[in-house]
C-alpha cells in the first residue's frame, strides 16, 4: 500500500509515518512528487494496518496496491524519468533521460571487437543523434565455443569511448560477481533476456546507485517481466527502465517475435519507462527500421539498436545489425513519427 501526504506535509509528519511502517516490521520508501509526498510501504500484506496510517497527521489518504508488483505498480507514481548516468558519481550538464518527451536512442555494437571499431561506431550515431552506447564486454551465448567478449579490456574501451562522445555506456552484467567491475566503467547496469529471473543479480544490481535496463525474458509474461523489475526497487534502486526485446513464438520467420503491444500495456499497469530492441526483437536488419518506426509510435520511450561498421564480419549477430549509414536514414525517419506523437528525438 502507499501512504498518500497532504499537499503541505512537513518532514516531521513524513517521519513519523516512516517510523510507524518500520515498527510494523516493514520497510518504507520516500517518493516525492511536485506537488505531494508518498510514502510506499513494502513488505508482507498480512504485515500491514492501512487504519494505523489513516488518522494520522498530514495523511490525506491510504491507497492499497493490488498488483503483486508493488513498486513498479502505476499506483505508486504516475510515470518515471530515469537517468542514464548515475548522477551521484558522474554529474554532467546535460544528463540524458529515458521516460520524457524526448525518445532516448541507444546504439552500437552488440559485441565490443576492437578500439577502432567500437570508436568509429560511437562516433558515427552520436552523430546522427544517440545518447548512449551499447556494446557488450561479456556476451552470454547459446554456443558456448562462440565468441564470449573482451570482458574487462572491452569495458575499458567502453569507457574510452564514452570520453570521446559523451555517450552513456549501456553494457550487461550477466553475474553477481561481476557487478563491482560493470560498475567501474558503464553508466547503466543492463540485465539480458536470459537473467531476468536471475533473482541473485536483480537484487545485487537493485543494491547499486547505478540505472539498470532490464530485458524482459523470451518466455516471461509481463507480469513476470515487472516481478524481476520490484526486485531491483525493493533494494533500493529506483532508476529501472524496462526493455521489450521480443518473445519466442512457434513463428520462424524472426529470431524473436517483437511484442509491441507490450509497451502501451506497461505504461497502462507500470510507472517505469519502456525501451524497444527492435535488433534482438527480430534478429533481422531489414526490419528493423520499420520496428524503430512503429515502437515509437506504440509510445516506446526509447530504442536500443544494434549498430555495426561492416555487419557481414561482425563476431556477434551482425544478421540484425545495421550500418551507420542505415542508422542515419533510420534516425531521420522516426523523427518524422516522433513529431507526429507529440515527442522528440
């Protein structure tokens, strides 16, 4: 349930309703709002007295939640922002965000290879208009004697490269013990498809300051997909961003089938912020401009996209990537959809 502030409550009477959560044995959390401040209360539902809270100084109302994700639940807040650096331990000027009018655009390679391939990619969609970077230093595989990444030397060019364009470093952590290191050198924690109920890593990522793109899993309800998202905020981490990246189907004309209607549906039910792989989401480059086109007319807050100077040698999935060139054309395309949904790009 949350705890709904009048407009006007002062931090005492904030405080005291925090402490009467945690004499209850149940942990709280602090949002506030422009207007007013609401005080989640997580933990067992058998824990908790809404009559405790409703003639208490300065609360307006008690609202129960009744979906089983509580913090991800629309109850709690009307819609997120995320940012994609960590403004605790990187404060820039100009802090890109997932979640506002304008659609955040992620691009590059899905593998890092090398310093010059990964540096001629940044440069080129920072140039058509992206504000983060992906590339992947550990790459989980089906095939275990397929290539598996540069691990740290591909996070350490991730990091040369966020100098040289002010890109954002998206990049996956795919264990708990690789948590510390990611850290070290991206801007956001992102957890593949295949972890998304890895419930190990959700909570060791929720226990950083750090934002954390969340994938949903090939076989995951969307119910499923916001459970692995309260994982991560009931540890504290509430700059989470969900990320449609397509589910497997009996279809076999795609890698995956790109669920669509999955992103007005999660801003029906969820605050947090949805980005489409249009990429992984179809496992096919000749579609995806048409995917990025319609995502964003579906309400996608952003886009992640696999981005590659020469696809037909690229060691990981160069079939769903496009080239810089192609990415340009694309950029210039969904803007024209984005203006037509009252966003920017």
């Amino acid at each position: 349930m949350v705890v709904v502030m009048k407009s006007g409550s002062t931090p005492r009477q904030v405080e005291h309703v925090i402490n009467l959560v945690r004499e209850m044995g149940l942990k709280d959390h602090v949002i506030v709002g422009t207007e007013r401040t609401v005080v989640a209360v997580i933990g067992n539902d058998r824990f908790k007295d809404r009559s405790v809270f409703e003639s208490v100084e300065g609360v307006e109302k008690v609202v129960p939640i009744l979906a089983p994700y509580k913090m991800a639940s629309k109850e709690v807040r009307e819609r997120s922002v995320v940012p994609l650096v960590d403004a605790k331990t990187q404060p820039r000027v100009a802090v890109p965000q997932v979640g506002g009018k304008r659609v955040a655009i992620i691009a590059g390679p899905c593998s890092v290879e090398n310093k010059s391939q990964l540096l001629e990619i940044a440069h080129a969609v920072k140039e058509a208009g992206a504000v983060g970077l992906r590339g992947g230093a550990f790459k989980p595989r089906t095939n275990p004697y397929s290539f598996q990444g540069m691990a740290e030397e591909g996070l350490k060019l991730l990091a040369v490269a966020r100098e040289q364009t002010g890109l954002a470093v998206v990049t996956e952590v795919m264990a708990v013990e690789q948590v510390e290191l990611v850290g070290r050198y991206a801007d956001v924690l992102q957890v593949g498809a295949r972890n998304m109920q890895n419930f190990n890593l959700l909570s060791a990522v929720g226990e950083q300051s750090k934002p954390v793109l969340l994938k949903r899993g090939m076989s995951a309800t969307l119910e499923e997909f916001l459970l692995a998202a309260e994982y991560i905020l009931s540890r504290g981490n509430t700059n989470v961003m969900l990320c449609e990246r397509g589910i497997r189907t009996y279809e076999d004309y795609v890698r995956n089938t790109l669920a669509l209607a999955a992103v007005p549906e999660l801003h029906r039910v969820s605050h947090l912020p949805v980005i489409v792989d249009p990429s992984q989401g179809t496992g096919k480059s000749y579609l995806v401009d048409s995917m990025c086109r319609a995502a964003v007319a579906a309400g996608a807050d952003g886009l992640i996209i696999e981005v590659h100077n020469d696809p037909e040698h690229a060691l990981t999935d160069g079939a769903q990537s496009i080239t810089p060139v192609q990415f340009g054309e694309m950029m210039a395309s969904i803007r024209r959809i984005a203006a037509a949904v009252d966003r920017d790009v």
